[in-house]
C-alpha cells in the first residue's frame, strides 16, 4: 500500500482516525441489490436516505461536491435483465439498466428521436455509463430523455412494496430533481405507447456535452404536407420539461409554420436568469430552437 | 463507523484485493491505495475526464465510479498501455503529433483514444474524432495534435 505524507482532503478534520485519507463525499453504506425485489427489500430496510446508484454519472458528481449526502447507496448496475430496447405492440419498452450508449447506437424504427437525441447527453464516456432509468429518475428539466418521454407519452414504470405501477411521464416529473416515485420505489422500464417517425430534440448549451441552456423537442403527425397533430416540450425555461400549447394541427408544413411555432411557444414561457443566459435570451432560444426542432421532425 | 469492503479486481491484468471505504472512488482507489498514479485526478466531477479509466472494457470517469464498485471488474489505466519501455502505437502518435504539452491530461485523452478506437469498425471522420475528444479537457489547448494523432492510429489500425 502507498502511502502519503501530506493528506490533500476536505476530510482532514473529520478523518483523525484515519492515517490519511482522500475522500470527497460524505460517508455512507453501499449495499449491493441482485434484483429488482431485493432493491425494493433494502431500500424499505435503509430508510428514504438511501438512494439507488445506477450509472451515478449525475449522482456521484453531486456527492462529490457533497450536494448529494445519501446515508446508504444500493448499487443496481449488478441486476441482470433491466439493459433492454423491446418493441411491445407497437411501442417500445427499454429497461432501467439500458445504457445511454446503447440507445444511441441502437436503431429502432419509428424511434430514430432517441438514437439521434442521445448525442446530446453529455460525453461519450457518460454515456457509457449513465442509464435510461437514472435519468428519468435523477429528473432533470434539461434531460433528454426527460424531455422526450414527455414528448412522446411515455410512461414510467416504477416497482415498489405495494406491487407496480405506471405513471404517465407527463405527471411523472415534480421540479428540481422531485419526481413521482417514492423513495422505496425503483424505475424498472419506460414504455413508449406509439413510434414517432417525425420526432426531433435539438437544443443549444455553451460547449458540446454541457446541460443544455434551452431544449427544444417536437413531434407531429403529417398527411402529405399538411400537420395533423403537434406536440412541443421544452427544456431550460422552468423547473420541469414544459409542455407548450402550440397546435399546429391543419397547418401546412413549411417554414413559415415553424418560424411562427417557434415565436408563439417563446411568447408562453417565461425563463429563468442565471449565469448561463438570462431570461430573455432563453425566450429567443425557445424560439430559434423550436423552430430548428420542428423542421427537423418534418424531414 | 467505517463502511468498510473487501474488493478482488485485476488492474492491467495484475490481481489486487485490498479493503476500501465505499465513498472512496475508483480513481482514489488506483491512485492512493494501489499506486497507479498515471491515473490523473482534476476536477472529480466528470467534467474533464483526466481521471479516464477502462470497466471492463468501457471508457468511465474513476471519479464518478466508486472502488468498491469495480469489484470482480477489469480495468485498465495508462499503466497497461505499454508494452514494457515500448509504447503503444497509440502513445507513439500522441508523441509524434505533438498530442502532449504539460501532459496532465494525456492519460486520460489516451484512454479514452483507446477505448473510442477499439470500438471502431472503419476509419472515423474528423467531425466524429472531434466529438468524441471533446469528452475531456485539455487546458494547454493541444487539440489539433490530439486529434491528428487519433486519426492516425485509426487510420493505421484500419490497414
């Protein structure tokens, strides 16, 4: 074993125990879970302090800077089964376990929006390792896959001590990070009901992999050139993926339609500032990047 | 009280069992506990990916992975890319290209190169290069010499 002279630690005080130690976060228990039933038993054991670790590509971070103090961990990424892309009736189930990575190198048709989106999220190293349920459990208003089970009416599929249950992605997400699932509670698969062959997601941020400042995700219908249905969700300019009353439905498809989409949608919200982008450059955002969202899920 | 965890894992094909507090993350583990040094810590929040590792063969950041969770796992750092005092191709282009300046992110730029190449069926475009080495952060701005030397490799790999 090596050893070191000089501790460079935020731990030093808390460690004197310790002949040295290099830690960034708070301590905690890990326990390993082996299936879905044995998460659900240890997570009711260890309280709601305890959280579930999949990839920990945004929990782990944020335990570092000690955001984040779970009293215990139970790590998932070992459970068999839950690294899936399945089409179901018509629709498309992934598991909890699926990796970012693997959603973006997987084709499926009528769902190219969430190979094509994943190139968003983060690196390519992150999305080795982050995972599909993690996201949507980690909740965050600018993610991805957030946004686009919002958009495409997903439904999130979670399994708890009283059995399983699925809520619509539209009522899944509460706002900083709160969502509808219970602390005892897992992600075991999202189930998209219906393909979107003309879906896009597009979005802006300062450097390639950051959070995005504005997200921007459409989908429409389409008969010939003329806009059946329309769908608009938004990222970046409140708590939550923000669904816009935009209906675009009998319109034809031409720019004229996304320009003038892309305005109405930046006149409904009402962004937040802060040292990414004030306010009103997020509503020029929203209207650019919608506008870019819906040309791109038109072609 | 210690949440403390006997761990059996390979390092460069070499077997280490060692007993790890779990919040320790798997760059602390290879760096401190285990002496792999050339793994590089900078900001331990993923952002810059000085700290690159292989899992089992999948590029991560160490700082984001807990040493507990690489139990039974294999990995790979910058130590297992050379073959004795003979570099890899990988580290003679990084050479050559002038893909290196103070060197602190280099470990990390080349295993993430490494991981990205073995993946590959053909030869990347420049555009595909470029985004993928925009995983990590290199603040002497070596870019054009990190990116030429992967394109290289890439291309020699590729026969």
């Amino acid at each position: 074993m090596v050893k070191y002279d000089i501790p460079s630690s935020s731990e030093r005080s808390e460690d004197k125990d310790t002949e040295w130690s290099v830690v960034k976060p708070a301590a905690f228990t890990y326990h390993r879970a082996y299936d879905v039933n044995d998460t659900i038993a240890q997570l009711a054991e260890l309280g709601p302090d305890a959280k579930i670790l999949a990839g920990g590509q945004s929990l782990v971070a944020m335990m570092n800077f000690r955001l984040a103090r779970p009293s215990a961990l139970v790590d998932i990424t070992r459970i068999g089964g839950l690294d899936f892309l399945a089409k179901d009736a018509g629709g498309l189930r992934i598991g909890a376990l699926t990796r970012h990575r693997t959603v973006e190198t997987t084709k499926v048709d009528g769902f190219e929006v969430l190979s094509k989106a994943a190139r968003w999220i983060g690196h390519y190293p992150i999305r080795c390792r982050g995972t599909f349920g993690g996201s949507i459990a980690h909740g965050d208003s600018t993610a991805e896959w957030c946004l686009l089970t919002v958009l495409l009416e997903a439904w999130i599929v979670l399994q708890g001590p009283r059995g399983r249950r699925e809520v619509p992605a539209t009522e899944f997400f509460h706002g900083f990070f709160m969502t509808a699932a219970e602390p005892d509670e897992m992600i075991v698969e999202v189930r998209f009901p219906r393909p979107a062959p003309h879906a896009a997601l597009t979005e802006f941020s300062q450097r390639q992999g950051d959070f995005a400042v504005v997200a921007a995700s459409a989908r429409l219908d389409l008969a010939e050139n003329e806009i059946l249905t329309s769908r608009i969700v938004l990222g970046g300019v409140g708590p939550q993926p923000a669904v816009v009353d935009v209906d675009l439905a009998g319109q034809p498809a031409n720019e004229e339609t996304w320009r003038a989409a892309g305005e109405a949608a930046a006149a409904q919200v009402d962004p937040p500032s802060d040292g990414h982008g004030s306010g009103a450059y997020r509503k020029k955002l929203t209207a650019t990047l919608v506008a870019r969202a819906l040309a791109e899920a038109a072609a | 009280m210690k949440d403390i965890h006997l761990i059996a894992l390979t390092v460069n094909g070499e077997e280490h069992e060692i007993v790890v507090e779990s919040r320790r993350t798997l760059a602390d583990v290879l760096r401190h506990d285990l002496g792999y040094t050339g793994t590089h810590i900078g900001c331990e929040h993923g952002i810059c990916g000085a700290c690159t590792v292989l899992l089992d063969g999948q590029p991560v950041r160490a700082c984001l992975v807990f040493g507990v969770q690489a139990d039974g796992c294999d990995v790979r750092t910058v130590e297992g890319l050379s073959d004795g005092e003979e570099l890899s191709d990988l580290q003679k282009a990084f050479s050559r290209c002038h893909g290196l300046q103070c060197g602190f992110c280099t470990p990390g730029f080349l295993m993430l190169s490494e991981a990205y190449l073995s993946e590959q069926d053909g030869v990347p475009d420049e555009a595909q290069v470029r985004e993928v080495m925009a995983s990590n952060i290199c603040r002497c701005t070596g870019y054009q010499g990190i990116v030429e030397a992967v394109r290289q490799v890439a291309e020699e790999r590729a026969g």
